[in-house]
C-alpha cells in the first residue's frame, strides 16, 4: 500500500540571537541556509523513496477494484509530490533571498519579517501584516 506523505517540514533549531545581534546577521542567514538546505534534501529524499515505490508496488492486478485502489494510492502521492515539488522551489526561492541579501525582509513592504515567524516558516516573504492583508484579499475574489 503507498505511503503518503504530506511536505512536513522538519523545525530548524530554534536561533537565540545573541545580546544585540543585528538582524539577519552572517550567523542568522547561515543557519537559516542550512535549516533549508537540510529541509530541501529531506523533500528530495521523499521523492526518490516514491519513485522507488512506486516501482516496486506496480503491479497489473487482474481484479478492477484492486487496480482501482493501486491508482488512487499512486495518484495521491503524486499529488503529495507534486506539492513537495513546489516546496522545493520555494526552498530554492528562499536560498536565492539569503544570497541577494532580501531574505527575512517583507516583499509588500520591506520591514523584517521577524525571527519567530522566519522559524516557523522559513519560505516566509510577507511579514504578518502583509500576509494577513493578502488573505483578506483572496478570500474577497
């Protein structure tokens, strides 16, 4: 039976700043670099495990209902593939930021996301406000 995974984020490890650290000091950006990379490489691994499975799982079951399930586990986990996929290059969008130097600062407005909410969602581009305001719009039309 196929496994689905949803694109679980493993937490980075909580960053104490140090008394006074500017924001998205060296050390910041280092270990927000590293937290994506490892988050990236952990979604890369997922998708090989499927394609492993996939193969493995594939069979030509005789009964329709049998053949009926297999393709519905297979087709949710592509979905769940295809979601991760878009992580990944959200990831890559994120590493990009932290070399140009704009990761951690609001693409609406230009103000510091902010450390807890980088932690908790290190592809965050909009601080709290301006994400809120996009919400709002959306659910508007």
């Amino acid at each position: 039976m196929a496994s689905t995974h949803s694109p679980v984020q493993t937490a980075p490890a909580a960053y104490p700043p140090a008394a006074g650290e500017p924001y998205m000091s060296g050390t910041q950006r280092l270990h927000f670099r590293q937290a994506l990379l490892d988050w990236k490489q952990e979604l890369i691994d997922e998708v090989s495990r499927t394609v492993n499975h996939m193969q493995d799982e594939s069979a030509a079951f005789p009964d329709p209902n049998d053949r009926a399930t297999q393709e519905e586990e297979f087709s949710l986990e592509l979905r769940t593939r295809d979601r991760e996929r878009k992580l990944i290059k959200k990831i890559s969008e994120s590493l990009a930021q932290i070399d140009s130097g704009d990761y951690g600062y609001c693409e609406g407005c230009g103000v510091e996301i902010g450390l807890p909410r980088m932690q908790a969602r290190p592809t965050a581009t909009l601080c709290i406000d301006c994400k809120r305001l996009e919400e709002i719009r959306e659910k508007q039309g």
